[in-house]
C-alpha cells in the first residue's frame, strides 16, 4: 500500500473513532475503487490490525498490533504537529543518531521510531539495552525559536510529559530523578536525552531522544537492581503505541506552554513528580561530588542542592543518587 492510500485510510478510521466506515466512503475518500479498498484492508490485516466488517455497515479497526511503526501510531494520534511525519526502523544503530542526520532539513515535529536499537546511548554516551518489539526508542526533532542556553529546559519538560502518558496510559504512578530519568519503584524505565545543533544565538534542532522500557520481562544481570520495565511493574503487557501517542500529545501541549507562557507550570508540574526535592542527596558533578538537600529547580531546569555547610549549590549537571 502506498503510503498516501494508507494515510488516508488510516486518518477515515481515526476520525470514525471505532465506527463502522462504508466502503464506499472509504473508496471515495482515498479516490479509488471499492475493490482497491478490500485490497487495502486486507493489507493491513497482514500487518497484525483486526477488522471488522459488517454487511451495509462496512469495516472498523477493533484493534491494532503492539508496532511502532507508521500505521499503529497515526490512528488515534491527537496532535496537530508532532509525530505528523514519522521515520520508521525495524532495526537501527541508535534513533538519536539517525535524528541528527535528518535534523537540518526535516519538518519540526519529526519523530524517528524503532523496534530494537543496536547501539542505544544515554547520557555520557553510556549504553542502552534496547531489545526488540518491548521498548519505546525514539527521537523527536523540534526547532524552537530560542537561543541555545535554553534547551536544559526540554528535558524538564519532556520529562513532564512522559511522566504523566505513563500515569495516564498505565495507572502507574512514575517519579522524576534529576535531570533525566524516570522511575517506577526506585527503579529506572525512563531515560530523556536532549541534544542540540545550533548557532552561537539560535537554537536549529533539539534532538530528544526517549528510551522507555515498557514490556520487557527480565533484563540483563547487571541492570537487574536498577531497571524496571511497566509490564513487570503493572503485571500485564501494555500497548506501546498508545504512550507513544501520549508522549508526543503532552509534549506538545507543553512545549506550547513554555513557548507561550514560560517555565512556571511546568516547574511546578516537575516538582510534584520531583523524586528528590526534600531528600538529603549525593550529586557526582565533573568537579567533584556535593552532599546535600535537594531544594527544587529554577526557572531554568538547574538543581539547586544545599550542601552540609548551609551553601547553596546551583547543579547544572550531575548524575544523582538518593541518599539511603
């Protein structure tokens, strides 16, 4: 199926939102014939989608495969940018990596998906195990018009969002570690690592990559007191697609906030997930290691740490542990 049949089918299922859609609808909304239609349903019955059809009411998606591909994730994607254009692999090196090759001349709101990475990074270029069909491994290109001491702040704000499609799309109730991680349970699933090409004034791209473990079952023995996944943690595999969806409709929502309006909602939404804030911590900074109470964050995404001696430190980046 070309991929303009299959947009314009998919986008005539979505606005249905699970009602029967007539063939002959669908046929004159793609511009075909109705026999090219039956064709193309069963097209994407071959990709795993279950469809109903009914006799003089026509076909409805009762329900997709758990892809993360092009199909599964433009159905029922409620944005009006992000995500609108999206870069599939089954396999890849790193999606972050692939990001920043398409960033100069991609449209904004580009996201770069795959099923499995061979060489996932986080931060300080420190490995992520990213197994196929369990995870979410993306990259999403944005180019806000700031200047660059700005983009710390995209974590903060992405970490937001995927905090709260986690809440919203599972139950589960996940907590913020400074800067960039998110946790069920003490334990990792998330990781936000957020890169920028830019000028010396003007952001171009800022590359947020996102690794979610989502339903891996066991994980290697070295990552097992440290990493959760939200299968292990909720008891049942969950459909990937759907916080997909949820982190590009969040990630929107604010980022046209902070564009709008500034840094101040989203703080204090950072805050009320905030793992740390309160909690006596130890931040290994590159200069060295600072013992102290986490205060909050300011207007900018920077840790503000109170050390022993009543100084207060301002944290731009650090990795953190909770002191026990």
């Amino acid at each position: 199926m070309q991929p303009s049949v299959k947009h314009k089918m998919l986008e005539v299922f979505t606005k249905a939102n699970g009602e029967f859609v007539s063939g002959q609808a669908l046929a004159d909304s793609i511009g075909c014939s109705r026999t090219a239609v039956w064709k193309h349903i069963e097209l994407l019955r071959e990709e795993g989608f279950e469809l109903e059809a009914v006799r003089k009411k026509g076909y409805r998606i009762k329900s997709k495969p758990d892809k993360v591909s092009e199909n599964e994730l433009l159905i029922g994607l409620e944005t009006k940018k992000l995500g609108k254009k999206i870069v599939f692999f089954d396999s890849v090196e790193s999606t972050q990596k692939e990001a920043h090759k398409l960033a100069e001349e991609a449209a904004e709101g580009t996201l770069v998906i795959a099923e499995e990475q061979t060489a996932g990074r986080g931060r300080m270029t420190r490995p992520w195990h990213s197994p196929k069909y369990t995870g979410i491994w993306m990259s999403l290109i944005l180019k806000p018009h700031l200047p660059p001491f700005k983009a710390p702040q995209f974590t903060l704000i992405t970490a937001v969002a995927v905090a709260e499609a986690i809440r919203d799309t599972t139950g589960l109730t996940p907590e913020i570690k400074w800067p960039n991680d998110i946790l069920l349970n003490g334990k990792k699933i998330t990781g936000i690592l957020t890169e920028l090409q830019a000028d010396a004034d003007q952001i171009r791209s800022i590359i947020i990559g996102i690794g979610m473990n989502v339903n891996q079952q066991e994980f290697p023995k070295e990552l097992e007191s440290i990493a959760t996944s939200i299968a292990i943690e909720k008891g049942e595999k969950v459909q990937r697609a759907k916080i997909v969806q949820a982190i590009l409709k969040n990630t929107e929502l604010y980022y046209q906030e902070y564009m709008e309006n500034g840094f101040g909602l989203i703080k204090e939404k950072w805050e009320s997930f905030a793992v740390s804030i309160g909690r006596h911590i130890i931040a290994r900074t590159v200069s060295g290691t600072i013992r102290g109470k986490a205060l909050g964050i300011t207007e900018e995404g920077v840790l503000k740490l109170e050390s022993m001696d009543g100084v207060v430190h301002d944290i731009y980046s650090a990795d953190i542990e909770l002191e026990k």
